[in-house]
C-alpha cells in the first residue's frame, strides 16, 4: 500500500522501549535498523512520485527489507 510507513518502531510498537535499549547497545543492531528504514523510505518514495525503477529493482529492495526485518524481529523476540 503507498504511503504505508513499514519503518521498524510502526511494525513492533510493542517492542519500542526494547528496540531504543537495543539500538543504543548494540551497533550491529543499529545498523540493521537503520539500514531497514532507509529502505523503507527509499521505497515508499519511489512508490509515491511513481519514479522509475525496474519491478526487479525494487523487488530486490523490498525482499532485503523484509530479510532484515526477519532479523530484527528475531533479536527483539532473542531478548525476551
């Protein structure tokens, strides 16, 4: 859906003091997040002002998205 904010603090509201905790500790972490929301960013920008990219581009970009997605989520759920 376009305009859609995907950043990790709107996917995991539950986990926004333990995303901070994370993000502030771990520099690895911080970077996964980082790197995720700006390809968020990227994606919903480029879905808004219909600019042109290939659907393999930006497939690729929303299929790195979601794998660091899946690695942040499973550090957040890991600290449980």
């Amino acid at each position: 859906m376009l305009a859609e904010h995907h950043d990790i603090d709107h996917e995991f509201p539950e986990y926004h003091t333990k995303l901070k905790a994370l993000v502030e500790k771990d520099p690895d972490f911080a970077i996964q997040v980082e790197r995720h929301d700006k390809l968020d960013n990227q994606i919903r920008e480029l879905e808004e002002l219909g600019q042109p990219i290939s659907d393999e581009n930006i497939e690729s970009m929303k299929f790195e998205r979601a794998g660091l997605k899946d690695i942040i989520y499973a550090k957040l759920r890991e600290t449980t």
